[in-house]
C-alpha cells in the first residue's frame, strides 16, 4: 500500500489534505511540499505520513515537489502548532503560515544564512574620503568608514539602508560578504551588583534550568526586572543554550537590544514584522541552526525555532499585543507556556501589572511569583492624589489643582507628564444652536475633530471628511467641540505656560519609525517641560527629570461594559504613574475623577496594584468570569444586519445542548455597526476547558456548512480578550 502524506496549507479550512509521497526525494514530517491545489500550486508542510488515505487513494494527486530533504519544524514544533490550532481554532495551514517567515512559504531553496556583512572596498573608501556621495548613500560610506558591519547593525543605525547598499555595491563601493570581521564580539559590559530581592529572583529560576517551570516576575517599570533578565540569559549562555526574549512592541526594542548587546557581548538576533522578509527568514533559520543565541522579538517569534533552548521570557506579559485579533486568534503568551513545557525549560513572565489570568495562576499554585520590591535608585514610590473634579472650574478640562501642580513643577525645573487617552481635539464637534453631532456614516459613533488638520476622523474606520464650516441640519455656525483629546490639552498647556516647551506624544505626532524615542531625545535633563499624550506615553526611555504625572480623565474606564475595563484601567495608571520619580528626585501623580469614590480608583490609590486586582479577581469568581470560566466568542459581520442574525440564528441552532454551556446571544456587538458593516456575536461560556472545547471542532465544521454563512464574515475567538 502506498503511503499518504497529510499536509497542511495555507487555506482557512481546519483540516489536512493528503497527497501521495512525491516522485523524487524522501519525504518526512515537517518538511515542505509543492503541491496542486485545484488550479494553484501551494506550498505545505507534512504533517503525518499514514500508511493509507482519508479517501481513496486512486484520486489523491502526488506532490509536485520536495522542497526540504530535512524537516525545516522540528518534531516540538510540529506538536506545539498542532496543539496551538487545535486550541485556537485555527485552521492547521493557518498556524504553519504564522510560524513560518514569508519567504520559507514559497517554492525557492532556503537562503544561506551565514551572517550578511557590508564593508567598503578600495574605491568605496576613496569615495568616503573624497566626500563625492550624499544622502542615504554618503550616510552609508560614513557608518561603514569605522569597519564593516552586519546587516542587523545596519538595520539598527540606518532603516532603509539596503537600497542605499544595493547602488553603491553596483557601484563597486561596497561589498557584501558572510564572513564576521575578526574585531568582534563586542568586550561584555559589566553588570551592577543585583540586589537581595534581584539575586533571589535569579537564584530561583537559575535552579529551574533544565525543567518546565512557570515563573511571574512581578515587579514595577524600573525596579529591575530586566537586570534579573540579563543575569538569566547569561547563565544560559554559559551553558552553550538559546533564550528567547519576547517583548509586546518593537517600539521597545531597540533600546533592549543595545542593552543585551552590550551587556552579553553576543548577536542579538531580533525577530518582528517590521523586518524585511528576507531578513526575518535569515534570522528564523540561524535560530533553527542554534548559531542564533538570543532571541528577541515581538508576538510572532513566539514560533521561533529553539533546538537548544534554554528559556523563554515575556517582558509584559499583561500587554494585549501578545494576542493576534485577527486570523489565527493565538496568544503568544500562553503559547510562550505551552512551548516551555514542550522544551522542557523554565518560562520567566515579567509584569509591574500582572493579568488576572496570571495572577490566578499564581494563586493557584501554577506559578511561582517572584517579587521586586523595591525600586535601584529611585527615593521612594510616588506619592498619588485623587482630585475631586465635581463642580470644579475645569480649563478645558484641566481642573485648578491639576494646573496648580503642573505649575508647581515646572516652576521648580521638572517635567511634567499630563495623560489624557484620547488623540485628536475633542471626540465630540456639536451644534449649540440644534444639537446635531458630527457622526460617522459607516460606524454610527462620534467623529473626532482634528483641529490641526481641520478634519473630522473616525477612530474606527478611518472614515475622514473637512470640518464643516456651519452645522449641516440648521445652518449656525455655532459648532462646539466637546471632550478633550490630547491636541487640546496641547493647545491649552501652551497657552497656559508659553514659556515651557509643550511636546505631544501621540500617534499622530510619532507616526514616523523612530519618532518617538526623537521627541523624547529633545527633552534635556535638567530644563522644565510639559509632555501630553496617550498611553504611548506610558513606555519609552527614562525621564529622570519627570516628577509629575497628571492624569486628566480615566472616567470612561470606570463605565465599560467590558468586564476587562476594570484590569485594562488598573495597569494603565500604575505603568503611567510609575512614569513619575524614576531617579533620585520624588515624584508625584495627581488623577483626577468625577468618582473619587470608585472603589477600583480607591483601593489603585491607597492600596497598589496588587490590592486591586485582587478585589478585581474576587470579582471575577463571584460572578464567574475569567479566569475562573473560559468563553468563546463567534463574531459575524454582514453588510446586512438580517444576514448577521440569520447566520447566528442558525449558529446558535447548530449548537450542541449541553447543561454546562452558558450562551449569551445572539446580540449585536459592542459597536454593532462598523465601516458600514453590521456586526453581531454569539457568546459562549463554560466553567470547565474541557467542557468547551469538546464541543467546538464539531460546531466549527457545522458553521462552515451552513448556508448562511456564506453571506457574512465570520470567526471563533477562543479566550477573547475584547468583548
Ligand atoms: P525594569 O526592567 O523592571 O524596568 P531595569 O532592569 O531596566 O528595570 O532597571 C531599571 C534601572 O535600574 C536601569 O537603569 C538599571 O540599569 C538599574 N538597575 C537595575 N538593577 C540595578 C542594581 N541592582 N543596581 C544598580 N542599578 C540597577
Ligand atoms: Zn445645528
Ligand atoms: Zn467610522
């Protein structure tokens, strides 16, 4: 009998399709096929070799072409991914096109991936020395003067380097070459002495190495934990191992990478989707090849071959950047513990501001919780005040007490961060005179004016139209923005204190690579200034001159129907406020609140961040949420709302009955209109994993055939994390 190979493809149906073995080569599991696919070819990994097919193996079709001698996923891998799509429901293709760099999905040989070097040559020196380039090209020639250097240093130094590099090497001024120049590596930097509480940390996980353990780090921005990191990957090092290092945005690696870089005196091979393919394709396989030792990057290198591992950490692990919204719905954190288990390595996830979920696990003995207390350096923790803003005088939102600090500090020669979560002018532009509001068309919410631009934007769609000069219904001229956005508050600091520097940092004024950390540079340590921006505002390079922290409104939190609003809000102001104070000068947070009374808001101020989010989890098992329940979310969006409900109508019918199975729905979605889409969800709750996810494969493959849905776009959502 001759044998079947089940390979996944890149199409989104869960299942395997199988093909007979190829005509040349030995096929094995986790190598790449070419294979026909109706009237494509496709590119597939073997998933299992079975001695006989699903269906008659007189009409299955033979695979085209071998495209690996040797599987390029390793058996651990292989079992990861497949359990990963079974989780999340993905379809197996998905989950292999999420692990692999584009590039190894396509039917080309893999590329050699010696370290790529760049040097001048004779007449690229002469060039240098005469000064004859200019631009991106002269820039190039003056980087490389020093010595040659590897494409990742290029890419750090000079983005958009390669076409600069391509028409100096047709030039003949550079050339490219695998080979390491021989004055590397860098000579390690040297560590600070760690403290108890550091020291402690390290000697723990130290002692996991070699084993599956679940550790959370918990300790605020700065006290630390990066330094405890550092000390980790060391060890690992020195036993000839790899690490991996996840972080949530590559906004925060560059800074990262200089640090393990010098520190380790390694490459520090950085993985993320900014990355030209080619590179991330490189950088994958000298992972695979164990020549890469230190991994670092954001959610996708969660895939990351590790032959060699030694262990994996995730520096944030609260943030919602580690779970994909779209597509293949995973989590890169908790993939991060399945692939620790797999590997047999202990996983380090760091947070000043731990999720709920892992915080039960910590609680329920799952994890061991490791503390950084105290913070190196800094006098003490800041000191936080709730100002009541009821039936205040508020300037352009800005209450008196709010502006009176402000003042203070900058009177003093510090900086002062004032933090409002809204971009734009204002969320709202109304008419005095009839009430009308400016509202999007294809969403049914507010516009936000942008006054700079003279433009009404749509948070959600992008949906954009000039600022109208009179109201549209009754013709008055008297139109009023409503709210502030940070481009108010902007406007409003300015001409309050015309002579402190004002810089805003939000997405509008940072859209460029690297803008942020610009804006940031221009800030000197020892002149007055005044930031004001979104949670962006919340990361980024120490500020030791920032003593003040203003939050100016978080109200919108408190009144969510998300239950997670409660934890989203919580973290949000402590990693703002922690902004405050990082060096020897004290630093202090005012937030003001039409609910000083809100007990989240009390027991944050009073207590930290520990305190509330264990009210905030005793909240949560009353009224069963998670992480005590697990949900799974079916989302459906038509361009019309009978389309929506008669597929969750029939989705809902399709369902298995089961008394441990809560379903709440069909309901229209949080917004139930978006980009002229009408959007409703289905959502199912049960108090046990097992219980869900028995029942789900099945229900996915009845959705799949079900008339209706082929009149809307549809998707399951297992642990969702945005109702
Ligand atoms: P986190 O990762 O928790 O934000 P870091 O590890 O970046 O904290 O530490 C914050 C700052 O304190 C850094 O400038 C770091 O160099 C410094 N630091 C950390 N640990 C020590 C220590 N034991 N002694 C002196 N400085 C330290
Ligand atoms: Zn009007
Ligand atoms: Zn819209």
């Amino acid at each position: 009998m001759p044998a079947v190979l089940r390979v996944a493809l890149p199409v989104p149906l869960p299942t395997l399709f199988d093909y007979l073995p190829p005509a040349a080569g030995e096929a094995c599991v986790g190598s790449r096929v070419l294979v026909p696919f109706g009237r494509h070819k496709l590119v597939g990994v073997v998933v299992a070799i079975d001695a006989e097919a699903a269906v008659g193996s007189s009409r299955l079709k033979q695979v085209l072409r071998l495209l690996d001698d040797d599987a390029l996923l390793d058996p651990e891998l292989m079992q990861t991914l497949a359990w990963a799509a079974g989780y999340w429901l993905g379809a197996p293709g998905e989950a292999y096109a999420n692990a692999l760099p584009l590039a190894l999905r396509e039917a080309k040989p893999l590329p050699p991936i010696g370290d790529e070097y760049w040097s001048l040559t004779g007449a690229g020196r002469s060039a240098h020395d005469a000064g004859s380039r200019r631009g991106g090209s002269k820039a190039l020639l003056d980087l490389l003067a020093a010595g040659a250097l590897s494409a990742q240093e290029l890419s750090e130094r000079q983005p958009g380097w390669r076409d600069a590099a391509r028409r100096l090497a047709a030039a003949g001024l550079l050339e490219p070459s695998e080979r390491p120049p021989p004055d590397r590596p860098l000579p390690p930097s040297l560590a600070p002495q760690l403290s108890d509480e550091q020291q402690q940390a390290v000697a723990a996980v130290s002692a996991s190495l070699g084993q599956y353990q679940p550790f959370l780090l918990d300790g605020v921005t700065g006290s630390g934990k990066t330094e405890v990191y550092l000390a980790l990957i060391e060890q690992v090092l020195a036993q000839g191992k790899q690490a991996l290092l996840l972080v949530p945005e590559i906004g925060l690696a560059p800074q990262t990478v200089r640090r393990l870089r010098e520190r380790l005196g390694v490459i520090v091979e950085v993985l993320h989707s900014n990355l030209s393919e080619g590179d991330r394709a490189r950088a994958w396989l000298r992972a695979r090849a164990s020549s890469a030792r230190v991994i670092l990057g954001t959610r996708s290198a969660v895939f990351t071959p590790l032959p060699q591992a030694g262990l994996i950490i995730v520096d944030e692990e609260h943030d919602s950047a580690y779970k994909q919204q779209e597509g293949f719905r995973y989590h890169a954190r908790d993939l991060a513990l399945v692939r620790a288990r797999a590997l047999g390595v202990p996983v380090l996830l760091g947070s000043g501001t731990p999720s709920l979920e892992s915080l039960a696990n910590a609680e329920a003995g799952r994890y061991r919780t490791l503390h950084l207390r105290a913070r190196p350096g800094a006098v003490r923790p800041p000191q936080v005040q709730i100002i009541d803003m009821r039936a205040q005088r508020l300037e352009h939102g800005m209450s008196p007490a709010l502006l009176g600090a402000v003042a203070d500090t900058v009177a003093r020669g510090e900086q002062a961060l004032v933090f409002r979560n809204r971009r734009g002018y204002a969320p709202v532009l109304l008419c005095h005179a009839c009430g009308w509001h400016a509202g999007c068309p294809r969403c049914d919410r507010p516009l936000t004016l942008h006054a700079g631009r003279r433009q009404l934007i749509c948070h959600h769609c992008d949906y954009r139209q000039r600022l109208p000069a009179a109201c549209p219904t009754c013709g008055a001229g008297d139109l009023k923005p409503q709210g502030q956005g940070t481009e108010r508050l902007e406007e409003a600091l300015l001409a309050q204190f015309p002579q402190v520097p004002v810089l805003r940092v939000d997405r509008e004024t940072t859209r460029r690579r690297d803008a942020f950390e610009q804006l940031l540079a221009t800030l000197s340590d020892d002149q007055p200034a005044i930031l004001v921006g979104t949670q962006m505002l919340a990361k980024g390079h120490d500020l030791p001159n920032l003593t003040l922290v203003a939050i100016v409104g978080v109200d919108e939190g408190l009144h969510s129907v998300d239950f997670r609003a409660g934890e989203r809000l919580a973290q949000l102001v402590v990693q703002v406020a922690g902004r405050a104070g990082r060096a020897r000068k004290p630093g202090r947070v005012v937030l003001q609140t039409h609910q000083p009374e809100h007990p989240l808001l009390r027991s944050l101020l009073a207590q930290g961040y520990a305190a509330a989010a264990r009210e905030l989890l005793a909240e949560r098992r009353l009224i069963q949420l998670p992480p005590y329940s697990h949900q799974v979310l079916l989302r459906a969006e038509a361009p019309q709302r009978e389309q929506v409900d008669a597929f969750l109508a029939a989705a809902h019918a399709a369902l298995p009955t089961n008394a441990q199975l809560q379903i709440a729905g069909p309901m229209p979605a949080p917004m139930p209109l978006r980009a002229g889409r009408h959007r409703g969800q289905l959502l199912l709750e049960a108090a046990s994993r097992r219980t869900l996810h028995g029942m789900l494969r099945s229900w996915q493959l009845a959705l799949i055939a079900l008339p209706a849905a082929r009149k809307v776009r549809w998707s399951l959502d297992v642990d969702p994390i945005d109702l």
